[in-house]
C-alpha cells in the first residue's frame, strides 16, 4: 500500500475520532453544566413557571380570596376587562406615566453621566450622589416626596415660592409621581450610561481633536452613534419598568388611587380587584391581559433590535 493510500486510509478514522471525542467532551460539558443550572431551573418553575400556569388556569374561573370552589367560566372574565372602562382608564394612566418618564429619564441619565465622566476632582463623590437614591427602598422615595410636595410644609413649595396643591389636583398628581420617578430611578441608567462612556476609545476623539472637530460634534458623531445600543437597552428597560409601576405612586397618596382617582395605575387597578374586591379569577385575566402587552412591547424590542442590526450590515 501506498503512502498517499495509507493517508487516505488514516485520515476519516482519525475524524471520526476527533468527533467522538468531542461529543463525549460536549456530553459531559452539559452533564457538570447541568447541575449548575438545575438550582435556578428549580426556582424559576417553582416561582415564575408555575404562578404563571396558575394564573392563566384562574383567569378562566370565578375564583374568589376566600377560597370556594372555582367554577370554570370560559373568557367571561376577558369579555368584561376588554369592557371595563377603570381598566382602560389605568391602562392609560400607565401609559401616561411611561411617555413622561421615558424620555426624561433617558436624557437626564445621559447628562449626568456625560457630567461625571468628564469631572476629574471628585469624580467618586459626584458619581455615589447620582446613583444613591436608586439604593433606597420605594417606600422612603415615595414618603420622602410625599412631605417634599406637602402643600403646607414642604420644602417644594416653599423654595420656589408657589403654592401648588401637587398631591391633591388631577392637574399634577401625576407629575409629581414623575419627578419622584425620575430622582429615584435615574441613578441605574446613569450606571449604564458611564460605563458605556468609559468603554468608547479615547483615540477617536484625539482623532477628531485633530480634525478640528469641537466638543459639540464630537459628541454628535463619536458620542450618541457609539452609545446606540445602550441607548435602546435604557429605553426599553425604562419602558417596560414604567409600564408597572405602583410603589411609589401609591405610597404617595397615602395607598389610593389619587385625587379622582388621577393616579391609579394598570397594576393597582388588578390589585384592587384581587384584594380588595376578592375577585381572584377577574384579577388573574387583568395580569394575563398585561403579561401580554409586557411580552408584546419587549418582542418589539427585540425586533426593532434586529432589524437594525441586519441593516447595517
């Protein structure tokens, strides 16, 4: 036998070797990696999986707080959400709330962070004030701005020399939730923010130095095109955390609903209705309703997302 044949011979064997080779690896890979996994895989079906199942199963039912028997009433409760004029009300309430909050929260974030990364003499000091209001518990935010907006003794009022009745007119409950928002929250997209400043190249702005560019257009063509990508992710992650909120718009009206009921939100809305009004089947069609509408705007997302991406290529 030849040399040329002997190779030809050697060569599939040793192949098929490698491959099983490293099908055994990748087996085994899996079989260690499994264990890791299986702890979270166990709370994720015990807390996120089955709730879910659940709900969904109750939201077909007449399901009450106390416990009866649940007889099964189909999409009766879907047809009367879909009907429900309180629930459209919260629904846009909710969404009011996102389209302030959005926009202010992602310019505000990338200013602050612009701001600290560009100070040198205590930087840390400017950096910890940004981002500390974000460590407090929704409870002290919402108190704390409660007594800020307190018409008689607030500091709010009294600063600015007005006399704005913030928590108990339609006309600024919601706004005065927002700029609660916005300080409270703000810190997390400024984190994001300067941690995507401080991963642009410095070479592309000695470059455009040289080019004659000023800070204006540096930040325009080197700045916002290279923070794009966080940029979408503060949005959509502000999007859909604004479309939940509850904390701290009923902390502020003392656990209600606000003044003509201004301020009472999609999940405040499915809350009353399982806790207040007992009614655990109708609640549980509400929260599947919103699931939907979460699930629906964060596959937005991620098509948008995509789309971008294979366009630019």
């Amino acid at each position: 036998m030849t040399t040329a044949s002997a190779e030809t011979v050697v060569a599939p064997a040793r192949a098929r070797t490698a491959a099983g080779t490293a099908g055994v690896r990748r087996r085994q890979g899996f079989q260690h990696g499994g264990w890791f996994v299986a702890p979270f895989l166990a709370l994720f079906a015990l807390f996120v999986i089955w709730p879910l199942l659940r709900g969904l199963w109750l939201s077909f039912t007449d399901a009450n707080i106390s416990g009866d028997d649940a007889n099964f009433v189909g999409l009766d409760n879907y047809r009367e959400a879909l009907r429900d004029d309180l629930m459209w009300d919260s629904l846009g309430h909710s969404a009011y709330f996102t389209l302030l909050v959005v926009p202010c929260i992602t310019v505000l974030a990338f200013g602050l962070a612009m701001l600290a990364h560009h100070i040198e003499r205590g930087a840390w000091l400017w950096r910890l004030c940004f981002f500390m209001p974000f460590l407090l518990p929704s409870t002290v935010a919402g108190n704390l701005w409660q007594w800020l907006f307190n018409p008689g003794t607030g500091m709010v009022n009294h600063v600015f020399g007005i006399d704005t009745p913030w928590l108990s007119d339609t006309s600024y409950a919601m706004l005065a939730v927002v700029i609660c928002t916005l300080w409270w929250t703000v810190g997390f997209s400024f984190l994001l923010y300067l941690a995507a400043l401080q991963g642009i190249p410095a070479h592309l702005y000695e470059a455009a130095k040289l080019d004659g560019a000023n800070a204006w257009h540096r930040t325009v063509h080197i700045t916002l095109p290279m923070l794009r990508n966080i940029t979408g992710l503060v949005i959509a992650l502000q999007i859909l955390a604004s479309l939940q909120v509850f904390d701290q718009a009923v902390v502020m009206m003392d656990f209600g609903p606000g003044p003509e009921d201004s301020t009472r939100t999609f999940v405040q809305f499915t809350l009353e209705e399982g806790f207040t009004a007992y009614r655990v089947g109708y609640a549980s069609a509400i929260s599947i309703i919103f699931f939907v509408l979460i699930a629906a705007v964060a596959l937005g997302r991620m098509w948008l997302l995509r789309n971008r991406e294979e366009g630019g290529r």
